[in-house]
C-alpha cells in the first residue's frame, strides 16, 4: 500500500525559500528605514512563517486526511526554518551588540594594531553602558523617572533569566556579575 | 548551528540582561541612573572580552600592541559585510 506523505523535492524547499523570505523582508524594512531593527526581525520571520504554512497548506488542502508522515513532515520544516530563523536574528545581534564584534571591528579599522589604552579610548565600559540604556529605554524595556530606572516590559528579563537558567545548565556557575 | 550559538550567548553573560535584572530586583523603588557606573567597569565588560580574543587566537598581543590574527580579519570582513549592506550607522556594542 502506498501512502500519501506528500514527501517530494519541493518540500525540502519550503523551509529554505521561507527562511529567504525572511531574511529578504527584514533586510528590505530594515535597509529602507521603514522600521527598527527589531521590528524588522518580528515582521521578516513571521512572513517567512506565513509562506511556510500557506505552501504546506496548499500541498495538504485536505487536512482532515493528513497522514502521522505528511505531520511529522510539517513538523520538521518548521523546527528548521525556526532553527535558520533563529540563527539568523543572533547573527544581526552579534553585527550590532557584541562586545567582541565591536572590538574586532575596531582592531581591523587599524592594521597597525591598538593599544589597551588607545582600545578603550574608542570603547569603554561607560560608552556600552550608555548605548546599552538608551537601548532599553528606546525599545520601552525600562524607563526612567526621578533619576531611576524601572522595569517597564517583560520580554528581556524574560531572556534573562532563560540565560541563567542556560548558563547553569551549560556550564554550572552563575553570572559573571555577581 | 543554533546549539553553538546559544552556548556563546550564554558563555558571557550579556551586560543588558544583567542591567534589566539588577533594575528589576530594584522593584517599585527603581534604581538610581548614576549606580550603574560603580559596577559596570572596564575590568568587568571590557577587557575581559579583549583577553578572549588573544586567548581564541582572534587577536595576538605583541609588544603591548593588539592585533588581529588573520581568522581575526576574515571574521571582521564577515561582519562589516553585513553592517554595511544592512546600513548599521552606530558602531555598535
């Protein structure tokens, strides 16, 4: 008995060309200023989400008859182009946060090599602290009242405490900081 | 990929989510402007992430100079390309 996945070349396709949709998008809203940087990560995934599904859709349009194969199909593509998706949005972290990125991108600026003193000059612990606060006060993550600073949203202290909780998973110590 | 990625992630802590916590813990009180800078230090957020360079032979230091190894400037060139296609004016960090 043949059964019906749905299984073809196409489908191995589907969560590439949604991943390249993403990216294409994000790149798109981002380059043209159309939006910030962030929202232009949240929009480019979920169009790249939304080609997904439509394409798996019109391979299955009978979803009720869906087989466990064809699911377990769906289910795969979309764990890769959430893999790809995410590997990605760490990439554009990395090109704009990263200390280490920063500090190589300075050194390369001078093949003649720096000193510390001529590295910190170009980047130091109070310029960080200051683009990382108007960070989170321009995406509302905190605020900033009387010459206090409170937590206003939710979703970096939610990545922060899943970061401690990785970290203690990962390598069994705690932060750095503390 | 994405194992790799989140490990370096997680390997050092990231000093933003650091704030927001330390500003959290803070709670209904808030926490003044000017206390950050007592323990974000260049000892701390800096330099520590300059002897990683030397020691994943991204950089070497050589008669007190610092200079990019050449995975160092391939590694560069990657991300200047992306930050100039995506027209990243600040210089990030």
């Amino acid at each position: 008995m043949i059964i019906e996945t749905g299984a073809n070349g196409f489908n191995l396709l589907i969560p590439l060309l949604s991943f390249s949709v993403n990216v294409t998008f994000q790149a798109f809203l981002f380059r043209s200023r159309s939006c910030g940087l962030l929202k232009s990560e949240y929009i480019g995934f979920t169009l790249g989400l939304v080609l997904l599904l439509s394409l798996q859709l019109s391979l299955h349009p009978m979803l009720p008859e869906l087989t466990l194969d064809a699911l377990a199909i769906v289910i795969v593509n979309l764990l890769i182009f959430c893999g790809l998706s995410y590997c990605y949005f760490h990439f554009i972290n990395l090109c704009t946060t990263a200390r280490r990125i920063r500090l190589v991108r300075d050194l390369f600026a001078s093949p003649s090599g720096l000193t510390l003193d001529q590295i910190l000059e170009n980047y130091n612990a109070q310029d960080m602290l200051s683009k990382r606060i108007q960070r989170l006060l321009n995406s509302g993550q905190i605020v900033e009242q009387n010459g206090r600073y409170f937590a206003s949203k939710h979703l970096v202290l939610f990545a922060a405490w899943l970061m401690v909780i990785l970290k203690f998973i990962f390598l069994g110590k705690g932060s750095e900081y503390d | 990929m994405a194992y790799l990625i989140t490990y370096s992630a997680v390997e050092v802590d990231s000093p933003s989510l650091v704030m927001t916590m330390t500003i959290q813990k803070a709670g209904g009180k808030g926490f003044p402007v000017t206390d950050f800078k007592n323990f974000i230090t260049d000892e701390l957020v800096v330099i520590p992430r300059v002897n990683d360079l030397v020691h994943d032979k991204i950089a070497k230091f050589e008669g007190g100079i610092y200079k990019l190894t050449p995975k160092g400037i391939n590694l560069a060139k990657i991300f200047n390309t992306y930050r100039n296609f995506l027209k990243l004016k600040d210089k990030g960090g």
